[in-house]
C-alpha cells in the first residue's frame, strides 16, 4: 500500500496540467481518454464501447474493446467529436491505429496533439501514431508514487519538473556510459509517505545545459527500463494490467499474471487464511467479465513471487 495527500496529487495534475499547456491544450478541453481499465464489459458486441465522463470533459476507451470487431465504431465515434486532445496508454494507442489501418479506415478529424504516459512510447509506436492521426506525439515520465515528474517539451526533450522532486542518478557498472545510472527520487509533495532517493528501478542520464525551446530545467535523456509485458487474448487483444480483477477479493496479498502458451495464462496468487475458493471465483468471474471469455486460466498458490534483478516486482510477464 502506499499512501498520497490531496496535496501531493493535486501537485501532480498541476505538473500534467503544465505539460498540456506547452502544446497549447488545458486539460479540461474535451478530450479522449485511452485506459487499461475495464469500461464496458468484455461480452458486449454492441456500441457504445466507450463512455462518456462529463466532469472530465471526456470520452473514456478501454483497450478490452479494441479490435477488428470494433474499431469501425471506434474510429467513427472519435472523426465524429471534436476532441481536442488525446491521452493514455501509447500501446492502447498505437493499436487503434494499427487496427484501423488493417480495415482500412482513416482518421478525418484527429487531435491537435496526443499525450501518452504510464508506458515508454517506443518509436516505432510513435511513427505509426503520428502518421494515422495526424498529429505530434508527446509523453511524460513519471511515477505512481508521485515522487518526481519530467515533461517533454515541443523540442522532444524530457525536462524535469523540478518543483516536484528531487532526481538524482547514481552511476552504477551496467553499459558503457559512465554518466548514465539508476534513477534516485526525493519528492517534495507527498507529506504523508515521503520517499528520500528512491530507487524506482529505471535508469537514465541527467544532462543540464540550454534547449532550443527555451527551458533551462535539467534534461532526463536515456531513460531505460519501463517495458511494461502484456497478455494476449485470443480475441487478439493486448492486456497490461490486471489491477481490477483482483478488487474486493480477500486474503489475497500478491498476485502476478504469466502467460507461456497462446490462449492461456497461470496466476500466481500468494494468500493468507482469510483466501478460499470463492475468492478464486472471483478472480475468474472478473477476468471472463473484463478481460476474455475465452482464455484458460490456471491459478497456483505459492509462497512467494520473485523480483526482478533490480527488486521490482512484475504484475504480468509474457513468454510467449
Ligand atoms: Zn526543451
């Protein structure tokens, strides 16, 4: 568990807040929003496949209902509105736009720009992007700790957002860049769970110096680590977290998601005593509900589930 003030998150919306203004977008313009997050349910064959957030100004997508069933709806629903801009997930992203071109369809009315968080945007993910809507790709690195923050600016640099936090990096052995090392976070904001140099488990390279747009901010470059795995259902879908399918079960302290075979997964669970079988079932029911109705799930009680060499826990491995 891990704990953040009102103050801390409101600092945060603020950092996001900004990153949006840099391209000329506030955050309460209308806008499409592109989550891992269950929306509609996973048997539904019909539109509407999104929802509408009106506080938020905005239209919410869920990557369960991306895919050649659905993405003549999809693609409609976003030529139809005139969003202003996009966000979410650049893997959500980057399929919509792979999966609209396979059916042949076009973007008529993109946004003025789209910004990704949560994952690194790969290149390869921003060239398909920026060619199917139209528009530039921008993203921002941060933590679910809110412990340091940095923003691209129109130049495609990463400043740091130095109100937030404190990065540091301590160089360590690994590659061949001595200036280049694990990434340290101090946060400022967060009075009820401060962190002093945290290791996050990414790296990355610091450099200072001027940038053509202007900002004097230190510049994070090299940012590696981040990859995030994804389950792949037999509907064709690509899943990254599985967060929600664990909510409101009891006894259960980790679970980890691993898929080995095309059209199956195993869960490891690590449970206390209050764990029983309907717990299970609820973990199932969800994962039928949300996520596939079709993959085979095997669930294995273990005692412990390993970290990865930099002691970061994975929610979800892929060895397909
Ligand atoms: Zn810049």
């Amino acid at each position: 568990v891990f704990y953040r003030t009102p103050a801390s998150i409101s600092f945060q919306w603020a950092v996001w807040s900004r990153h949006k203004q840099r391209f000329d977008v506030n955050y309460d313009d209308y806008h499409a929003l592109f989550t891992g997050k269950p929306i509609v349910p996973a048997t539904q064959r019909k539109p509407p496949f999104w929802r509408t957030n009106k506080p938020m100004n905005q239209l919410i997508f869920g990557m369960q209902h991306i895919n050649k069933d659905t993405i003549r709806a999809i693609i409609e629903k976003l030529n139809d509105a005139p969003l202003v801009f996009y966000t979410g997930y650049p893997s959500i992203i980057y399929q919509i736009a792979t999966t609209a071109v396979a059916a042949g369809l076009n973007m008529m009315a993109g946004p003025k720009v789209i910004f990704t968080g949560a994952e690194p945007l790969h290149e390869f993910q921003r060239n398909v992007i920026e060619a199917f809507f139209g528009c530039l790709v921008t993203d921002q690195y941060g933590t679910s700790e809110g412990v340091a923050n940095a923003s691209k600016c129109p130049e495609g640099n990463y400043h740091v957002d130095f109100e937030m936090g404190y990065l540091e990096v301590a160089p360590d052995d690994i590659g061949d860049d001595p200036a280049t090392g694990e990434l340290l976070m101090t946060g400022f904001t967060n009075l009820g769970m401060p962190l002093i140099r945290y290791a996050i488990g990414d790296r990355g390279k610091l450099s200072r110096g001027s940038c053509a747009c202007g900002r004097h901010s230190p510049v994070l470059s090299k940012l590696e680590g981040r990859s995030e795995d994804y389950v792949l259902t037999p509907e064709g879908n690509k899943i990254t977290r599985f967060d929600y399918i664990y909510k409101g079960v009891n006894g259960l302290e980790e679970a980890q998601v691993i898929q080995r075979k095309a059209g199956e997964i195993d869960i490891l669970l690590v449970t206390n005593t209050e764990f029983t079988s309907d717990e299970q079932r609820k973990i199932l029911e969800a994962l039928t509900r949300y996520v596939s109705p079709t993959l085979e799930v095997h669930f294995k009680v273990v005692n412990d589930i390993p970290r990865t060499r930099s002691g970061k826990f994975r929610a979800v491995i892929n060895q397909l």
